[in-house]
C-alpha cells in the first residue's frame, strides 16, 4: 500500500499494523456476537486466539492510531467464551463476572497520547 499521498508521513506508514489489528478485532467480533447470539460459549482457543490479539493491540507504538475500547472488547470476548452459562445462571451475576474477568486482564499500564 505505497500511495503517492502518504509518502514522508510516518504517523499514517507506522500505522500499517494497527489498522490490520483493527481488522482482525472486527472480524471477532462479530464472531463473538454469533456465539452470543447461538447461546453457545466459543471454544477456548478461540478465546485465546482473541485475547492474545487483544494484548497485541494494547502494546504501544509508533502510530497515532490508538485503541481506546479494548477494554470493552476484551469483555465482549470473555462473555462469548461463557455464554453457554448466560442461559443457564442468573444473568446479572454471570454479567458481572464477565466484566470482573476482563478487568483482572487489563494492562497495568497502556498507551498514552
């Protein structure tokens, strides 16, 4: 992808990897929504799979494209892992240990502008 408009601008070449990132999350999240939707918990390598992407997308870098809502995706992630247990628990109870598990996985420190 070598346009004749993005020569000489760092900001937008050093995010090359950030945008492709941004495609993968996407492209799992509306896997997550699916499993959500069937009512089917996700297997566990693709919970692994994803939040290993995750992580790789919270590691700071030289691009100006940052990704401030992957704490929520990390939540969406851990709750297609678990669905399966939505249908059968008390449904508040088992939100509120989605977004127990993915605050325990935050980063102590993240990116910064």
């Amino acid at each position: 992808m070598d346009c004749e408009w993005r020569r000489g601008r760092p900001a937008i070449d050093n995010a090359n990897s950030r945008v492709q990132q941004l495609q993968k999350l996407g492209a799992a999240g509306l896997e997550a929504l699916q499993y959500l939707h069937s009512g089917k918990s996700a297997p566990g390598d693709w919970k692994a799979a994803q939040l290993e992407l995750v992580t790789q997308a919270e590691k700071p870098d030289t691009s100006a494209l940052k990704l401030p809502w992957l704490g929520s995706y990390r939540a969406l992630i851990l709750a297609a892992a678990d669905a399966g247990a939505a249908k059968s628990g008390n449904a508040d109870e088992w939100k509120q240990k989605v977004l127990n598990d993915a605050a325990k996985n935050e980063p102590k420190q993240k990116y910064t502008w």
